[in-house]
C-alpha cells in the first residue's frame, strides 16, 4: 500500500508540474516573439570572441584521445541565452564564421551526450560523435535566431539524423534498413520487446500498432535484426560444417549444380551403408567394420582368433557381407518415392 500512494504521488506530481514546464515554454516563446530586431550597433566595436572568452582556440578531434577530448569539452562554458543569440544573429545576418564555431563549440558536450545513448550498437564512440558533430554543424547553419527557440532544442533532430544514418550504414556489411517504416522499427524493435525470445504474432501486431507499420515489417525487421553477416571469402572451417563459400563458386571450373550433386550423391550412399548394416548379423557387422571401418583395421588372422575360427571362414563372411550390402544399397538406390508404400 505504501509503495502504491507513492506512485500515486509521484503521478499527481509529475501533473502539476507539466502544466508549470507548459507555462514556462509558452512564455519563453512569446518573449522571444517580443524581443525587439537584434541590432548590432549595441555593441560597438565587440568582437565576437571577446562575447565567449574562454572558449578554447584549438581541439583535436575524439578519433585521437576520446578521454581528453570529453574533458576539454566539458571545460567549455555554456552560452547564456543572450550569448547565444548575439551569436547566432551574427552568423545568421553577417556570416560571421567565428560565431558559427563559437555556437558549436558551445554545444559540444550536448552531442556526447547524445552519442552515449547509442553506445549500444557496438560502433566505436569517437566515430558517433564525430557524426553528431556533423549534424550540429549542420544543425548551426541552418537555425534562425528569429524563431525564438533555443539550438538545442533545434540541433537534437540534426544531430540523432546524422547519427542514425552512421549507424544503419556500418551496423552491417549489408543495409537492414532501406525504408522509413525499417529506420522506425531498427531504433525502436529491441525496446519494444519485452522478452529476448522471438516474438508471437500477438506481439508483433502491438508493436505494428504503436510504429503504425505493418505485422509483415516487423517480423521482417526482426529477422534482419537476428541474422549474421556471412563471409564471402572461404574460412578455414569451409570443410568442417558443410558450407561452400560464395567466392569459390565464381572461380573457373566450379558448378554449383555439381558441387551440390556430389554432395547430396554422399550423403545419400552413407545413408543408404548405414540401412544395409543394420540388415547383416552381429558377427558379420563387426567382420565389416574391423576389416573396413576402422582406423586399425584388423588382419584376417586376428578376427579368426577372435572368432575362433579359420582364416578362410572369416574371408567367405566377409565377402557374404559385402555382397548383401551391395545388394542393399543397389535396390535402396532404385526405389522411387512412389513405390514406397
């Protein structure tokens, strides 16, 4: 009960204050809307850094040191609202570059932020933010000072854009996202299961229902998810688990359709030595398989004193059993699946 009125507390909470943050943006928007045309005679002479005056002159890139670079970032001063928009008006009414970089300096360590949360997907950290880098660039060029937002707010959608594209396209050696309705599922299909087990019907058509996609798309999606990459190249274990590599089949002399002929021929035979061994008795099974089957295979003699038995009569069961398993293995070869009753 106890841990019930606390939820309903934290509800009834979280109720009041959205209502409050409601009231916070509206009237953040509706100054901004009432802030008079920014004029850059208030400031003179002001040059643009002299508005960020710590900001750092020089940064290496995450690829070179991923640690060093965070905290060089994190030592980065936040632009007030103010900074910001004298920033932005600069760059926007008098393409003023340094204020351009001066914006997405500021805003560095808002993409870390960002590319953490795709840490997930096993590509290399530095590489996700120097993507997220590139959509905050892109994210500066093209905001407007004049809408009344802030370019965070503006710069999150650029920067997770450029971050989804890097991820689709090196998550794998083959694309398994092509269309809108498979960015939606990529991103959002592992959260949405509620079980690592493959999903039922029932719950693919809950999630198609949330994604507004199709049943079909989501079963697809998660088969692309849960399937590997396979080597084109032939590996050394080739030979071990049956499987022919797509490289070999475009080297001269080489046809599938005999390499899969030759291969269903064998299996077929062991299969049908197998059914004709099981026919014969005891002592001649194991006649066979110590005069054949076996690593050290055994003489005449040795299986006569096994046997007790003469040389002679142990070659005559032999080649009785040879016999009926050539015998077998011809008639099984014969049979058509019709004749089959």
């Amino acid at each position: 009960m106890a841990n019930t009125s606390n939820d309903a507390a934290e509800t009834s909470k979280a109720d009041d204050t959205a209502p409050i943050k409601n009231e916070e943006r509206d009237a953040a928007l509706k100054a901004a809307a009432q802030r008079p045309p920014y004029d850059s005679s208030t400031l003179g002479n002001t040059s643009t850094r002299d508005l960020v005056p710590a900001m750092p002159t020089h940064l290496s890139a995450p690829g070179v040191n991923l640690g060093s670079y965070i905290n060089t970032v994190h030592q980065i001063p936040i632009l007030t609202p103010t900074q910001e928009q004298e920033l932005a008006h600069r760059y926007y009414d008098e393409d003023d570059v340094e204020a351009a970089r001066l914006l997405v300096m500021s805003h560095l360590r808002f993409v870390i932020h960002i590319a953490r949360s795709y840490s997930g997907y096993g590509l290399p950290q530095a590489d996700l933010i120097q993507e997220g880098n590139l959509g905050l660039m892109k994210a500066v060029k093209r905001f407007d000072p004049n809408k009344g937002v802030r370019l965070v707010s503006f710069a999150v959608h650029w920067i997770k854009a450029e971050i989804h594209e890097f991820v689709i396209r090196n998550w794998r050696i083959v694309k398994v996202a092509t269309t809108k309705a498979h960015r939606k599922l990529f991103f959002n299909l592992r959260s949405l299961k509620k079980t690592n087990n493959q999903l039922t019907l029932d719950e693919a058509d809950a999630i198609a229902k949330d994604l507004n996609v199709t049943r079909k798309q989501v079963l697809e999606m998660e088969s692309r998810l849960t399937s590997y990459d396979a080597s084109f190249e032939a590996q050394s274990s080739d030979d071990d688990d049956g499987r022919y590599a797509p490289q070999l089949f475009l080297e001269d002399g080489i046809d599938p359709a005999e390499q899969l002929e030759e291969e269903n021929w064998e299996e077929s035979n062991s299969s049908a030595l197998v059914t004709a061994m099981d026919t014969l008795d005891d002592r001649s099974r194991d006649i066979v398989e110590q005069r054949w089957l076996s690593e050290q295979k055994s003489t005449l003699h040795e299986l006569a004193a096994v046997y007790s038995i003469s040389a002679e009569r142990v070659r005559q069961i032999e080649k009785n059993a040879m016999d009926k398993i050539r015998d077998a293995m011809t008639i099984d070869s014969v049979i058509l699946p019709d004749d089959i009753q």
